[in-house]
C-alpha cells in the first residue's frame, strides 16, 4: 500500500480508476481489521517491539 501511496501522491500520469481505488480501500480496511483481531496476541506484541528495536540504516 505504500508504493500506491507514492505513486498517487507523486505520479500525475498515473490514472486510478475508482475500481482500483475502492478495491485498495477495501484492502487497508481488511488489514486494520485483521490486526485488530490479533493486537494482543504475544506474536504481534513481538513482531511490535522487533520494530521498535530494529536497527535503522542512515
């Protein structure tokens, strides 16, 4: 979803049709949901914390 994000912000010849645009709504919806339903589980709480300690290139 980040790169559609980019390439609507920064690719003007870039035409979305409103099919593709409801059906990449559709998909960041489903993952909140998805997420939602896992939050507290330990494996998310990890894959959280390996975010937070990960080591970040220049």
């Amino acid at each position: 979803m980040y790169q559609h994000r980019q390439t609507a912000d920064y690719d003007g010849a870039k035409a979305w049709s409103r099919v593709e645009v409801l059906e990449r709504l559709d998909a960041v919806k489903e993952a909140f949901i998805s997420w939602k339903a896992v939050t507290d589980s330990d494996e998310a709480q990890h894959f959280l914390v390996t975010l937070l300690l990960k080591e970040r290139k220049p």
